[in-house]
C-alpha cells in the first residue's frame, strides 16, 4: 500500500545535485542492459542466503538496477525514491531488520561492481562515485522509511492507552480502539463484535465507510466458531463466508482482516477490516495486530468490571441515600410521639404534682418539699424531652428554613459548651428542602465532634452559596487530631459519617487537622477545619463525580476555590 513522498524523501531527492543527477542518468544508460541479468543472479544470491520471496521483491526493487530501468523508462529520479521508499516500508513490515538490508545490498554491490568493469572502458572507475552516492540516498530513504513504521506503530499504541484512560463507557473503549486500529490498517471499513452466548455475535463498534449492517444482530456464531479463533487476512470471495460476519463486505470490498479478541484463550469478540483493494497483511501488521486485540481484550474486560461495578457502587449510594431519607422520617416520627404522648404526659405529671402540692395541709411540708423535688425532675425532664425533640426534627427547619435552624443550633450549643461560636451566613437563595437537612445535620454533627473532642475556645462557622455550589466551613482551635487515624478507627462514625452524606450528594469533604504540640505554649499549632463543597446544579450526582471527578470539576467555573488552612 503506498503513500505520498514524506518530507524526508523529498529533502533526500533535492539533495541530489544536478551533476549527481546527469552521472546517475549516464550509468543507468550504460547498466540498463545487464540491469536484468543483475537482478536474477541478485535474487538467486538471495535465496540461497534465506531471503523469502517477498523480501527478495522488495530488495531487488531498491537496487541500481531498478533505478536505472526507471530512468530509462523515462521516469523522474523522485519516483524511484518512491519506489524507494514503499519497498523499504514493506521490508519493515516484513521483519527484515536493517543489518540484514544492509547485508543484502552489500550482495548486490558486489555483483554490480565486475559487471560495471566489463560495461565501461578500462581506466579508473569513473562512476565508482555515483554508485556510492546513490547507495547512500537509498539507504537514507530506506531507513526513513524504518523510522516511519516504527512511528506509526508506537503512534498506535499510544493513541491506544489514552483512548482507554479517557473512556468512561464500554462502548467508548470499544469505538476509540476500533478506529485507531482501523486507521492504522489504512482500512476503507471496520467493525468490532463481541461473542455472547446466547445471542451469538453483535455488533459494538463500527468505523469509515456506510455499509448496510443487519437490523437484527448476527443470529449465531459461524458454524464452526474455531474457524474465527486464529487472524486471517482473506479475499471476500465465495469460500470467504465462514469467517467474514458482514454478508454485505463480499459485494463490496476485496479483502478482510479477521483478528480474534480473546480472554484466557476463549473467544470473546473479533475485529474485521475490510478493503477495496487486494491488501493482505504482511507480518508486522498481523504481530501488531494480534498484539493489539489482546490488549484490546484486556481493556473490555477492565471496562466491563468498572461499569459492573459503577452499576453496584450506584445501587449503594441509592440504599445509602434510602436509608438516609428513612432515618429522618424515623427522627420525626420519633419527636412527633415524644411531643404528642411523652411530653404531653410529662406536663399531665408535672401539673398533677403542682396541684398534690397545692393540696397538702400545712403540717405536711416535708411531702410537700417532696413533692416539689418530683416536680422540679419532672420540668427538668421535659426540658431534656425538648431539647431531644428539637435535636431530631427541628421544627424551625420546617417551617422558617436554614439560616434560622442554624442560629437556633448554634445558641443552643452556646449554652451547653463553653466557646465562642461565631456563625456567618451569607447568600443561600433556594435551596431543596433535602440540602436544607443535609447542612443542618452536617454542622450539628460538627457541633458534637467539637464538645467531645476539640477543648476549644473558639469555633467559627460559615455558610454561603453560589449559583452552582454550597460552601459550608466549620473551623475551631482546639487540639486537633489525625484525619486519616480517625477514619481508620472501628466503630467512630462521626467522619466517615459526614463524608458520607457529603458524596451523596456529590460533593467534596475536606478535613484538615493538626494535633497539639505539648512543647509549645497556646493554641497556635492547633485547630481544625472541615470545609464542605455541595453542588447545586441539578444532575451532578455522586456517581458522576466519582466516575470522572477531575474533568467535571474542572467544568464548574463557579465552583468556590479552596482556601488553605495554615497552622501558625
């Protein structure tokens, strides 16, 4: 299969002066009629040396001799380079290494050298010059042509790897492999099939030229399915019908490559390429492409796993997010029946044991003062009752919103831990009633890490949205602690717990601690600052983020910048 002159062959050309050129002319004028005898007995060296038929065609092509049978046929300098040029491709693709061309056209030299001898009049070897030259620029080209084969197939393996690093999908591998493949081949028409069991093979990929394919998929494998587990390059022809799976390729194409996909030596798909010219492969197109269908195999196989478990990792965060929505309706549940039955028979109790102590004669002060005391539990009791009730649905939540919920946390929070809180809400605009929860529930599960664990002076908390994202930061200057030893730890669920809820909803937690030095006087080295990005936008679900986390983030371009927390 030839292509146009590369840059390198038109520079190896040019570079051929014009009294380069004119000897060039005058000895192939004189080599012309031995030019033939040379090539035979060239040939005949070369079989005996173990050269195959088709690497001899492509040596005896870049000889002198061709050369001066171009020239005399009345063809340029240039086309014999391209001539030049096309067989050394071949001869790559054949796995003829350059020592062995080399070695080759050392034979021909040697025959050409007596035979130049006898053409031309005795006395110095007045071409000895031209032919050095000339051998020169085709090895030039020759090896040009080497690098050119080498290059397109590392070009190909390369385009191959990112193709699998980039695709999300099965089907994105599939065609991404397919065409890097078919644009190696050179091919006019390709198709990729995968082997079900059942349903026989169907059709996943296709690439260039509209060729009618079959509604239905293939009904079944051939019928002897072994006939497809070895590569073949074959004409389309009438015995070609066990092995080509597209009955439209044999009225309209000339050639097919078949190279099997297979998994731990089984069969799990095939690879066709279909050509308008007669092209069979030659060996290291068929080693690249065996080499390419086993990775090929490797990379479905990896992205079968990754969508099975895409597939399974959803299902969780659905169960998760489930249980999540059936845990806040438990919490109502659970305040409405504390405030309809308990705390109703609390106050019942509270106003019985007023009125029993209302009722008591005056000499009876010591049950009075009883009584009294039963009453005082009884209103600290319903206080706690409360305080539970608000702590598992907040009815401020429901009924005024967030930015009200979470002054109404943090004043109560105020008066049960000893710290300064600081609390800035900045613009929210309208958010769903399940972001509402989800924040509130998050700084409430701050709040508690921090009156367990923090021992801090002051905690400072902000909320603020954007169009597309919510940023919520809860900063304190406690002692601080490892993140990543918390999240280690059996049976502690306040982290794991907020990064959780945080990738439900597809968003990014980020936790940054610094424990205490005892060395150091005050607080300057400690703290901790626990900064949450929830999206806004509709359909950025956690399993879009966690599928390909880099390129959706980097497509938000009102996505809050991350703020650097510095110990001091």
């Amino acid at each position: 299969m030839r292509k146009e002159a590369s840059p390198a062959l038109a520079q190896a050309a040019g570079a051929l002066g014009a009294e380069l050129r004119s000897a060039l002319a005058t000895l192939a004028e004189v080599l012309h009629p031995e030019a033939d005898r040379l090539e035979a007995k060239f040939v005949s060296r070369l079989r005996r040396l173990k050269y195959d038929a088709r690497q001899r065609r492509a040596l005896a092509a870049v000889t002198l001799g061709s050369a001066s049978r171009f020239l005399c046929q009345g063809c340029s300098l240039d086309e014999f380079f391209e001539e030049v040029e096309y067989n050394g491709r071949r001869l790559a693709k054949l796995n003829l290494p350059p020592t062995a061309v080399a070695k080759a056209l050392r034979e021909y030299d040697r025959l050409l050298r007596p035979a130049l001898a006898k053409l031309l009049s005795p006395g110095p070897d007045r071409y000895g010059w031209v032919r050095e030259q000339a051998q020169f620029f085709v090895m030039l080209t020759l090896n040009n042509a080497y690098y050119q084969v080498r290059e397109e197939e590392t070009q190909a393996f390369y385009e191959m790897f990112w193709a699998e690093l980039k695709a999300t999908t099965l089907d994105e591998v599939l065609n991404g492999f397919l065409e890097i493949l078919a644009r190696f081949c050179r091919s006019d028409c390709a198709l990729l099939y995968l082997l079900d069991e059942h349903a026989g093979f169907n059709l996943r990929a296709r690439y260039g030229a509209p060729v009618e394919v079959p509604r239905r998929k293939n009904p079944s494998p051939p019928l002897e399915p072994a006939v497809l587990d070895e590569p073949r390059s074959f004409e389309l022809d009438a015995d070609a019908a066990p092995y080509v799976l597209n009955a439209h390729w044999k009225s309209k194409f000339v050639t097919c490559w078949s190279v099997p996909l297979k998994k731990a030596g089984a069969l799990v798909g095939v690879l066709q390429f279909a050509f308008k010219r007669p092209y069979h492969w030659l060996p290291r197109e068929h080693d690249l492409l065996a080499a390419a269908a086993e990775r090929c195999a490797l990379a479905i196989e990896k992205a079968q796993l990754m969508e099975h478990l895409a597939t399974q990792e959803k299902q969780i965060r659905a169960l998760a997010e489930t249980m999540m929505t059936v845990e806040e309706a438990e919490r109502r549940r659970v305040s409405r029946e504390l405030h309809d039955q308990t705390g109703q028979d609390l106050l019942w109790i509270r106003l019985q044991m007023e009125m029993l102590e209302n009722e008591l004669p005056d000499t009876g002060n010591r049950w009075r003062s009883r009584a009294g005391e039963i009453r005082d539990m009884t209103e600290r009791t319903i206080v706690e009752i409360r305080r539970l009730i608000a702590a598992l649905s907040p009815a401020v939540l429901e009924q005024l919103g967030l930015a009200p919920a979470l002054r109404q946390l943090v004043t109560r929070f105020r008066s049960a831990y000893p710290a300064k809180v600081k609390l800035h809400v900045g613009r929210l605009g309208h958010l769903t009633k399940k972001t509402e929860v989800l924040v509130y529930r998050l700084v409430q599960e701050c709040l508690n890490n921090v009156a367990k664990h923090s021992s801090c002076a002051t905690v400072s908390i902000s909320v603020g949205a954007t169009d597309e994202w919510l940023s919520l930061e809860v900063h304190d200057d406690g002692v601080g602690f490892c993140p990543d030893e918390a999240l280690k730890k059996t049976g502690s669920f306040g982290l794991s717990g907020i990064r959780e809820r945080v990738a439900l909803m597809g968003g990014q937690c980020n936790v940054r601690s610094r424990r205490a030095d005892p060395s150091r006087q005050g607080r300057q080295n400690t703290g901790t600052q626990v900064r949450i990005d929830l999206p806004l936008k509709t359909g950025t679900g956690a399993d879009e983020l966690l599928r390909q986390p880099e390129r959706y983030l980097a497509d938000q371009p009102d996505r809050p910048k991350q703020r650097e927390f510095v110990n001091r």
